[in-house]
C-alpha cells in the first residue's frame, strides 16, 4: 500500500504570526527587504541578491518586458516565458536589458513621403503628440526630422498634404548622441526651452527620445536591480525539451538567470538539464523546480539547482490537484523543502534559496511563506492586475477586470511544462478567466510592501534572515480564521463628507 507521509497538508490560510517584542530601533524606515537570489556559500552575500523578494511568473499573461522592467525598477526581478520561439523570447530579453530609464524608444514614427492624414490617425491611435520622421519611418531609421502635434491641424492641413511639408527639418531639431545621461539631457531641455531631444547613434539613426516629464522618474525607483553595468536585471524561464538552443541565445542577448519551469520538476529529465546548463554556462544562475518536498530539494540542488522553487497546484488559476489528484498545500511544502534547505546547509555550506511559487492570494500571505523561510516568491496572479502586465484591460460595471490565464489553459497551451506525453495538452490544467484591475505596478507593490514591514516589525525582525529565524507561527481554528475578518458592517462611506 501506498505510504502516508506525516502531517495534514496545509495552506497560508491556517496560519497566523505571533507578534515579538519590537524595540526602539526597529521601525518599518529601518526594515530591509534584501533576499538572496542564488546559490552561494553558506554566511556569504549571494551573487545576485534581490532588493525586494518578488519575482513575477513564468507566464504569458504576466512576464511581458513592460512588467519585467518594472519589477527591476522596484528591486525584484521578471522572469520572461518560454512558450513560444526563442527568437521572441530572445527579442524581450534584449528590450529589458537595453531599458534606459527615460529614454524612450519611439512608437509614432513617420516617413517624410507619409500623408499628414496617416500620421493624425497614427497619433490617435498611440496618443502621443510628437512623431519621429525617419527614412524607413520606423523607430530606428535614419533621423529627418520631428512633427508635433503643434505643427499641423487636420482643419487647418490637407490631409493628403505631405509630413514633409509640416516637419522640422533634422537640422533644426535639437538632437544628442545616444550616450548623453539623463540629468544631461534634461539640462538641455530646461536650458534650450525643448519638449523633446531625440538621440541618434553615430550613423544618425534614431535611437531614443528624451521628455522633460521623464526626468524625476528614476529618482521614484531607489531600489532598482540592475547589473554591474548599471542595466536592469531579468530572468527568463527554459524548459527540458530545446534547452540546448535555447539557453545559448538567451545567454548571448544578456540573461541574468535562468529557470527550468515544470509544474513537477522532480525528474531525471531536469536533473539531465540542470547538468547540462551547469557545464556549458557555469557563470549564469539557473533556477530548478517545482517541487514540495525534502526529498526533490534535495535532489535539484544535488544537480545544480542555483535556487528552487515550491509549490504544486496551488496557483489562483491551477486545476491540477482537480485534475491529477497532485501537489501539496502550499504552507506545509514551504515549511518542508525550508527545513531541506538548511540541512543541505548544514551539510555542504552551500546555501540555496527557495522561492515559494503561487497560492499567494493576500498580501500577508506573502509575509507568511517568507516566514516559513521562503526566500522570495513568485506571483502570477498579483502581477496580472497591473497596467505592465500583458493581458487586456476589460470594462465591468463595476470597474476593470484583467485578463489572466494559466499556462496549462488551452489557450496558452505550454505542453513544456506539463508532462503529459507528447507535444500538445491531452487536458487542461489552468483556467483561463480574469483579475481585478489594480493600476500601475508601482503603487500596488508600495502597499504590499509596507504591510510586510508593518508586520516584520511586530515580529520585532529589521531583515528577512532574522525574520526567519524568529518568527512565531499559530495554527488557527475555523473558528478564529472567521474572527480574522471585520464583524461589523462596513459603513458606506462614498458621499460623506
Ligand atoms: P498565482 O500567483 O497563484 O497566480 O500562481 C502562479 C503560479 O501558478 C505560476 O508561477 C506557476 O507555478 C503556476 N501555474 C501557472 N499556470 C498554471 C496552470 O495553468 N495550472 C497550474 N499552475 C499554473
């Protein structure tokens, strides 16, 4: 007969922290949210640390490069999806890594030869009012000149009259080369009176636009996680079928990290990759998993696993436990391959950082699994919400909804990752449905994270490792689970004064 492993298997909502005596100095300005990203020896600093421990899921429809850049911004890291061609992977790669913050690659963007009719249309359409003229009318031809929306009317012009009759010549537009830094070109901005300085590269093609809006931008994002040459980080997720492809080009266009992604990464098959990966790119971190216990840490990080990621069926859009009958609450895999990683510890002085991997349903879930000595976490549905992520804003009566989809749903169909004998799903494994909408990334992630200080320091820990170490965990009852929501009736409180 089959074998009962010890425990009930649990989920976050059965726990609660235990407040610890706070003292003067731990306030939340003073709470550091630093977590190590990769393998490292044990009492040593990781190679890559994150500046906040959130990482975004290897999904379509959360790890586009828009949100990916703006994780970094916020500290913590995007993994880019794997479920199409490497060339397109490759291509979000390289426009994360080739991010300057306020500099903008052009979206409206004409020939002189264009109609003034096609560029108003163009300009409805992206709702930007300054158009780059270029020879080949597109974002990085040759630089002839600069439209705004100040130089032509559509009742004023023929809209079959040409851009080159309403442009400003190249030659009376302020330009700079590409390497120009940003407090340097806002100093041209302010100083020359411009709204805009288009950069060009030594051929005179166009590179980026600089706005003066954009200038204080960077000083919202202190936290950012970049490489040594001061470009944004990002990860990208490979998987056990043309990994032999496609990590060299992901290497090749500048990758930070590497993750195998399977929904059950406890197999030869990944062992062999993790092997592979490490032999021919030792320099570059790769991540395995998923696993929920002991046992598969183990062996993941006994392959050369750089880090590991929990969790079996509880992601917000998995229907696997439904379907397969597998996986494990994700509060009791935490707590389990957390104990692994410090025996492996113990034994080898390696460290390897585990990241705790879907089910995070509420912000405080979160502050648990990093409780229960998750390292940093991965979120699908969290991410999924923001203006970054890919999916479609989607009008409601009652507001906006955002399109979200598991990667086991038929409609992204990444038979990579779910192992059911062949190319192609034989069944679903996601659901494909939506999100409430949640606005730009960067408020929604301020909240989070200052509930998870608020928390961290009730718990008395000003970082993550002494967080871990102290922390204090209750089970709860049914009964207190209800007293942890609002028994009083919540008062309407729109059009009071
Ligand atoms: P969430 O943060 O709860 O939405 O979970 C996201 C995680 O769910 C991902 O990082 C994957 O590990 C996992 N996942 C993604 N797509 C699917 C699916 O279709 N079925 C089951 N799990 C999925």
């Amino acid at each position: 007969m089959a074998q009962l492993v010890e425990g009930i298997s649990r989920t976050f909502n059965e726990f609660l922290l235990l407040p610890n005596r706070t003292s003067l100095e731990c306030t939340p300005a003073a709470v550091d949210l630093r977590a190590p990203l990769v393998r490292h020896v044990a009492g040593e600093a990781s190679a890559i640390e994150l500046r906040t421990p959130f990482t975004s899921a290897i999904m379509q429809a959360v790890s586009s490069p828009e949100l990916a850049i703006a994780l970094a911004r916020e500290g913590g890291l995007g993994f880019l999806h794997h479920n199409r061609s490497v060339e397109d992977q490759v291509a979000d790669v390289r426009a994360v890594k080739n991010f300057k913050a306020g500099f903008v690659v052009s979206d409206t963007n004409v020939r002189p030869t264009d109609t003034l009719g096609h560029l108003w249309e163009l300009m409805e359409r992206t709702g930007h009012t300054t158009a780059a003229v270029t020879d080949d009318g597109t974002a990085s031809g040759r630089l002839l000149g600069l439209v705004t929306s100040r130089d032509f009317h559509p009742q004023r012009h023929d809209a079959a009259a040409l851009v080159s009759t309403r442009m400003v010549p190249v030659e009376k537009v302020a330009h700079s080369s590409d390497d120009i830094g940003l407090s340097e070109a806002n100093a041209r901005l302010w100083e020359e009176r411009l709204d805009c300085l288009p950069t060009v590269d030594e051929s005179g093609r166009l590179r980026h636009l600089v706005f003066r809006s954009d200038y204080t931008d960077n000083k919202r994002f202190p936290t950012q996680l970049v490489d040594d040459g001061k470009r944004l980080r990002v990860g990208a997720g490979v998987n056990t079928h043309d990994y032999r492809d496609r990590i060299p080009a992901l290497v090749e266009a500048g990758v930070d990290v590497l993750a195998f992604d399977s929904s059950d990464g406890f197999s030869d098959w990944q062992a062999e990759a993790l092997t592979w990966a490490k032999k021919h790119y030792p320099e570059v971190p790769v991540g395995g998993g998923n696993v929920v216990d002991g046992e598969a840490f183990t062996f993941l990080a006994d392959a050369g696993a750089d880090f590991i990621k929990v969790g079996v069926g509880g992601g917000s859009i998995c229907i696997t436990r439904d379907q397969k009958g597998i996986g494990r609450g994700q509060a009791s895999a935490v707590l389990d391959v957390a104990a692994a990683r410090d025996a492996y510890r113990d034994n080898t002085g390696q460290y390897v950082p585990i990241c705790s991997d879907g089910g995070l349903l509420h912000d405080y879930h979160v502050t648990l699994a990093l409780a229960m000595g998750a390292d940093f976490v991965m979120m699908g549905r969290y991410f999924a919400r923001f203006d970054q992520a890919p999916g479609a804003k989607v009008p409601t009566r009652d507001g906006f909804v955002k399109e979200y989809w598991g990667e086991g749903s038929s409609r992204a169909r990444n038979w990579q990752r779910y192992g059911q004998g062949g190319r192609g799903l034989l069944f679903e494994e996601g659901v494909d449905g939506y999100v409430p909408y949640a606005g730009d990334l960067h408020e929604g992630l301020a909240t989070t994270i200052a509930k998870i200080k608020a928390t961290m320091v009730s718990c008395g820990a000003m970082d993550l490792a002494t967080f871990k170490a102290t922390a204090r965990l209750t089970l709860v009852s049914e009964q207190s689970f209800q007293e942890s929501h609002a028994t009083v009736t919540v008062r309407e409180t729109a059009g009071l004064d």
